[in-house]
C-alpha cells in the first residue's frame, strides 16, 4: 500500500473556511432567531386571548369576517356593522385578503393573532438586520430588542388584529432601504402601503418628498408622491364610497379639517400641539429611542401619521394606547439607526459620547416601560394567560353550542369566534342587529340590556320567541323557538 500524506495546512484551512462561513451567517442568524422568538410570544399571547374571550373590542370579529368573505372568493360583508355591510366602504383595507389561504387552512380568529404576530416578528428581523448591517452584530441586536419590546407593538398585540399588521413590516422594509441608500428600493416597498389604509397615502407621498430631496431622485420621487396623495383623495371621494350603504366616508367628522368651519384655522392649529397628551405621545413616541431618531432625516416618514392622528377630533388617536403607534416603531427606530451612524463621525464631542450610550438608553427605555405599564409580555409569566379561569370556559360553551350556518347576535367577547362559522350581527344597536336572529349570546359581565333577556330579546325582535338553551357563568345562549 502506498501511504498517502496529508498536509498540515488542509485542517487550518478546513477551520479557516467554517469560521468565514460562521462569519457570513452570524450578522444574519441572531436577528432572525430574535424575530422568530418575538413572533412566537406574541402569537401565543394572541392565541390564547382569543380562547380566553379577551377581545378588547369589535374589530377582531370584523377583520374575521372581512377575512371569511375573501376566503369564500366573495366580498368582504362585515354584517357586525349592518346588515351586507362591505368593510371596503368602512376603510380601504383590500390588502387584508392576503389572508385569505391561510383562512382555508386555519378558519379560525386565532389565525389572524398568528398572522400579526408572523408581521411583527418579520419586522423584528428587519430593524435587527439593518442595525447590524449598518453597525455591529451587538448593535443590531440590541436595537432589534428594544424594537421589539416597544409600546407600540405591545400595545397593538394587545388589541387584536388590526390592518396596520401589514404596515408595519412594509414600514420597516422602506426604512431599511432608505438606511442603506437604497433610495429606488424604498419606493417600491412604499407602494403597497396604499392596499393597508387610505391615510397611508400621505406616508407614501412622505418617502417619496425624501428620497426626491435628500437623493436627487426627481421624478421617480415626485411620482410616488403624487400618487400617494392622490390615492387619499381617491380612496375617500370615491373608492369607499362606492362600497359604503351611504355612498359616503364615515369619518369626516374625525378627520383633519372635518371640524374646521365651526373650529376655524386658528383652533384648528391649535389642536395640533394641544391638550398636553399629544405631547406626551411625542415624548412616549421619539423617547424609546432616546431621542436619537430625530437626528436623522429618516424620521419625516413619521411626520404625516403623527399629523393626522393630533389633527384627529377623536381622542382615542392622541395618546399612545392601542394599535395607532405600531406603524410609528419602524420608523424611529430605523431613523435612530441612521442617526447612530452619523453621529459616529460628528465633530461634537457630546454627539459622540451620547452615541455610545443611546444604545443602553434604548433596550432600558423599552424594558422599563414594558414592566411599568405594564404591556403585553408581561403577561406570558401571568397564569391567567393560558386559562382564563370559569367565566372564559363559559364563553367557549356558550359559542360551541351555536350550530354553524345561522344568524347570530352577540357582544364583543363572543363576536370573533362565533363569526368564523356564523353570520355575526352585533347586539344593542338596533340598526345593526339582525332582524329575528336564530341565537342571541350575550355576556352579561360586558353588556346586560336588562334583567329579563327573553323579554328583552323579543321586545328588541317583535314576533320572535327565544328560550334559554344556556346560562353559566353570566353568559346567555338564546335560541329562537320555531
């Protein structure tokens, strides 16, 4: 036999080539991997919010039935709002049949809690990903912590499912581009955002005023913002009203100058900056990131959001509660990115300082608040998370003994769930609710209309009888007789 030598050097290269490979994939893997784990949290928060009947209002019976009705490759018909109600003449949302596969494979509201929660995740690994590209492997995933620990995703997981789910990763995606001055890039992955909202349509026209000034992209950059604040006025004047029973747009009560003839300019300027909440917001918004953000340039994709939520007549849209602040999180935090790396090479000696520690402010800013409000992660060590305790058994009882195919009236805790399988009408409002519902389920512990409910329920349906087929925990099963 004749030996055969085997040279040093081949083991040293052998080693020398995994470790460039490790190398390759370590900016990549921990991102990814933060992503997964923020996606897997919130979909069990998600998921077992809806077993525990935790809807915290409507909507997720809405976007439920919204879901179904692309599903069934017909029109979205949301008859929680009113009878053969098309949610496209409520917002337009078309973006939101995307779901609709994954509706034939899991029909099911806790499937839209999943959906979100898979978005979020992905913007996780985007905001990580462009941090490490940008800086080190330690700052990405840093960032991608705090990121994912913000008010704004905790608040929106704790909603429920709502259409800005698909904004927020397409956010992120704009904002990486812009980060890594991928300027055409940017306006590409801005486009879709007109399918998620109508009034997405001024941030739109805000990435392409940017990328038109602060790259010298003249037309393109002026084109996407034609059309994105085209689309608003097309949306409103004509889109959805097209679809709405009122050939009109719901909400010109709540919008930017809709209060302007009796409020006047002044007022109307006024309300911008006043009561002090908005500036809370501002404070609670630009402060996650230790105030970085504004630094950059990047950040004046946040300025129209921010615009029409303070110009707003409803309150609801001035502080940070909900889901209003969720598409704001990628942007702060990408332009908190963008700041970082020039502030690397500033002249100011507190500029460069402040930079080595914005990071540390950032992952305890978003810590701290995540313990002192307390938001939604908190509850993954919350027992009553996974259970619920009687009155949830109640509620799943009470939905499970529905038949599916028949009209149902019901309040916000059972509306999800029974919609996924039944036409779903909303209790207490008699220009919502069904004419002679085949079953009436209320939560008495959300709504009680009266002491009686066979007698209220056939007051509210003349002609109609109902018997008592379930009552537990203060949840009631009425089902029509005949």
């Amino acid at each position: 036999m004749i030996p055969v030598r085997v040279s040093a050097a081949e083991p040293v290269a052998d080693t020398t080539e995994m470790l460039r490979r490790r190398r390759h994939l370590w900016p990549i893997s921990p991102p990814l991997l933060l992503g997964g784990l923020f996606a897997v949290a919130w979909g069990v928060l998600g998921v077992f919010r809806g077993l525990r009947g935790g809807d915290m209002s409507w909507d997720m019976g809405i976007f439920t039935e919204a879901v179904k009705g692309y599903a069934h490759l017909s029109a979205p018909i949301v008859d929680i709002k009113g009878a053969g109600y098309n949610v496209l003449g409520d917002h337009w949302s078309p973006i939101d049949a995307l779901l609709a596969p994954a509706w034939w494979v899991w029909p099911s509201p806790l499937m839209l809690y999943a959906a979100q929660a898979l978005l979020f995740g992905w913007s996780v690994w985007v905001v990580a990903d462009t941090a490490g590209r940008v800086g080190t492997r330690g700052l990405g995933v840093a960032v991608g912590l705090a990121y994912g620990l913000s008010f704004g995703l905790q608040h929106a997981v704790d909603t429920g499912f709502h259409e800005v789910a698909f904004a927020v990763p397409l956010l992120a995606m704009v904002m990486r581009q812009l980060v890594l001055d991928h300027a055409e890039r940017a306006l590409w992955w801005a486009l879709p955002l007109l399918a998620v909202k109508e009034d997405m349509g001024f941030t739109v026209a805000a990435v392409g005023v940017l990328v038109a000034v602060r790259w010298r992209l003249w037309l393109p950059g002026v084109v996407v913002a034609v059309v994105g604040a085209g689309s608003v006025f097309l949306d409103v004047l004509v889109l959805i009203p097209a679809f709405n029973p009122h050939h009109g747009y719901d909400y010109w009560e709540k919008v930017p100058g809709g209060s302007l003839g009796h409020l006047g300019i002044g007022a109307a300027l006024l309300g911008l900056v006043w009561p002090v909440v908005k500036w809370q917001t501002l404070g609670w918004t630009f402060g996650v990131t230790g105030f970085v953000c504004l630094r950059s340039p990047l950040v004046l994709v946040a300025a129209p959001m921010l615009l029409l939520r303070f110009a707003s007549t409803n309150p609801m849209f001035w502080d940070i509660g909900w889901h209003y602040s969720a598409p704001l999180m990628p942007v702060v935090f990408l332009a908190a990115v963008d700041a970082l790396r020039r502030m690397e090479g500033a002249r100011s000696h507190w500029q460069r300082v402040y930079r080595g520690q914005a990071i540390v402010v950032m992952v305890a800013a978003a810590i701290a608040l995540t313990a002192a409000l307390p938001l939604s992660l908190c509850d993954l060590v919350n027992p009553g998370t996974y259970d619920g305790g009687t009155h949830s058994a109640a509620l799943r009882a009470a939905d499970a003994i529905v038949p599916p195919g028949v009209t149902v009236t019901a309040v916000n805790p059972n509306l999800a769930m029974l919609a996924a399988k039944d036409r779903v009408f909303w209790a207490g409002d008699p220009k919502v609710d069904a004419a002679c519902p085949d079953w009436i389920v209320i939560d008495t512990r959300w709504w009680q209309p009266d002491n009686d409910l066979v007698g209220w329920a056939e007051r509210v349906h003349p002609g109609c009888s109902y018997v008592v087929r379930f009552n537990r925990d203060g949840v009631v099963d009425l089902a029509r007789v005949g």
